[in-house]
C-alpha cells in the first residue's frame, strides 16, 4: 500500500543522521526521492521502497 507524499512535506525517520537530525523535508517524488536533512542541509536520495520503509511518521 503506498503512502501519499509530495513534495515540501517533512517526515521524520526511523533511525538518526549521522549529524543528530531526524527531520527531513522532501524535494522529489516519483520512483526516487529527494530529500533534505534540516539540521545539516545534506541532499539524499532513495528509492521509494527504501524511503516508504525509512520513514517513522511525517510531520
């Protein structure tokens, strides 16, 4: 079952970045996902099985 995300939503993740932060704000759906750590500003993509499994609830 997929879950609805677009982008500008902010989620936050299972397990920490290494800098400490758990929020991230999305920049790109679709069969990849890029998004944005708000603490740090680093830019990750995923596949969306990966990011559907990664993320804890969004915000």
């Amino acid at each position: 079952m997929p879950k609805d995300f677009s982008v500008g939503d902010r989620v936050e993740f299972k397990k920490t970045h290494p800098c400490g932060g758990k929020n991230w704000k999305i920049l790109r759906v679709g069969m990849d996902f890029k998004a944005k750590c708000e603490t740090c500003e680093r830019v990750i993509m995923l596949s969306r099985n990966k990011f559907e499994k990664s993320v804890k609830k969004k915000l």
